[in-house]
C-alpha cells in the first residue's frame, strides 16, 4: 500500500469515528473540525493530507513549524504544544491560531509579535484539567494550562491585547484519568469563558485515543496524529 493509500484509508477511519461520536452526541459532524497533527512527519505527508481535503495543520515543535508552514502556506496552521515566549515571533509567522495561551508572559510576547507581522492571531486558552477525574495532580499539571479559576482573567488579557484574537480554549486530558469527567469539567469552563465572550466558542480537544468523549462533551475541534499517520518516527 502506497502512503497516500495509507493516508486516505486512515483519514476515513478518522472521519467515520468522528461521524459516529456525533451522532451518539446528538450533534452533527459538520460541528466537529479535525486538525492533522504532523509531529516528525515529513512535509510531503502534510501535501498528501491537503490532497484529500485536510486544510487544518497542527505542530507542537517550534522547529518544525518554522520548516513546514512556509512549504504549505496554503493550509491552516495550529501551533498546540508548551510555547517559549522567545519564540513566539517564529510561530507567529507561520501559524494562524495558538491551542497553548498560558500566561501573561506569552499574551504579551504574542501580541508583540502579531502587531510586528501585521496580523490577527487566534488564541485559544490551555486549561489544566488536572482538578478534574481521578488522575494524579502532579502528572495532569506537567501537561500544562492555566488553573480553571484564573481562565476568565487570562482571556480578558488576550481580548483586549493588540493582534489577537480571544477563540476559547483548549485541554489535553490528563494521564490516568477518566476522559469523560476531564471534559466535562472543560465543557464548563468553556460555558463560563463564553458567557462574557460569547465569540471565544472554540473548544480543542480530543486526540486519537478520546475524541468520542471529547466530542460528547462540546469539542469543536480535535487533534489527530496517530490516527491519521500512524505511529510517529523518531525525533531527529
């Protein structure tokens, strides 16, 4: 089987699990986008996923964002991994949205870089759900995100910085938890987060292994990588 087959089959499979959680949700698929997580994958498998239909990108490595984005300038690109406020303006030049607001520090080092390259950045919020589910604090917390509590002050920092734009937010669920309770406890966030920016409506999460529960409790977007492109290679 050819690569391409390989990457048409996968992507199938991924948009027939997605369909299915939808209509077990009582939502429709249209509601739900998939974002392709490239993570040591070479370019050429990104073009192939743009060939069948995939316009929406994913890195978690600043490098690689940097190599790739120039290449398919054509396609969303998503930043979603731990940023260094260093290199904000090289992520900037390349991705449209930004999964991994934290902190201050990185709204001010972002809006800096949006205003230099003239242009709006959607931002989305990483919550910590280590709170939520059974999952050890300590393991959910190295997973990054701000605390559930402080996500209302955070986004009132995003919205009224120059070059950015406040989308909602985004969570990874946390190692040995019970990914239903995990985003359930987001899906809450999210609610408090829109009902004073009722225009920050995304909620990223869901990857290969709970994007059914990601999707019963709100998702608008998942995030894809083995599903689509199998087991990674390693890191160079």
């Amino acid at each position: 089987m050819s690569r391409e087959d390989e990457l048409r089959e996968n992507l199938q499979q991924a948009r027939e699990r997605i369909k299915k959680a939808c209509q077990a949700a009582g939502r429709r698929p249209d509601e739900v986008n998939l974002i392709a997580i490239t993570k040591t994958f070479p370019v050429s498998d990104v073009r192939a996923l743009a060939a069948l239909g995939v316009h929406d990108v994913g890195e978690n490595r600043e490098q690689e964002l940097k190599e790739k984005g120039p290449e398919c300038p054509e396609l969303t690109w998503h930043f979603v991994g731990q940023l260094q406020s260093k290199k904000a303006r090289s992520v900037v030049r390349s991705a449209s949205v930004v999964h991994s607001v934290d902190r201050s520090s990185l709204v001010s080092a972002l809006s800096k870089a949006a205003v230099a390259e003239e242009k709006t950045l959607r931002c989305l919020l990483q919550v910590s759900l280590a709170s939520y589910g059974t999952a050890d604090a300590a393991t959910g917390a190295a997973r990054g995100g701000v605390e559930p509590h402080a996500v209302l002050e955070l986004a009132a920092e995003v919205a009224s910085a120059d070059g950015l734009e406040l989308g909602g937010v985004m969570a990874v669920a946390p190692l040995g938890s019970d990914p239903d309770e995990a985003f359930a406890g987001l899906l809450d966030v999210a609610s408090r987060l829109r009902s004073e920016h009722p225009g920050a409506d995304w909620i990223s999460a869901g990857m290969t292994g709970d994007l059914e529960a990601a999707i019963r409790h709100g998702a608008t977007h998942v995030r894809l990588g083995r599903a689509l492109l199998g087991t990674r290679p390693p890191l160079g």
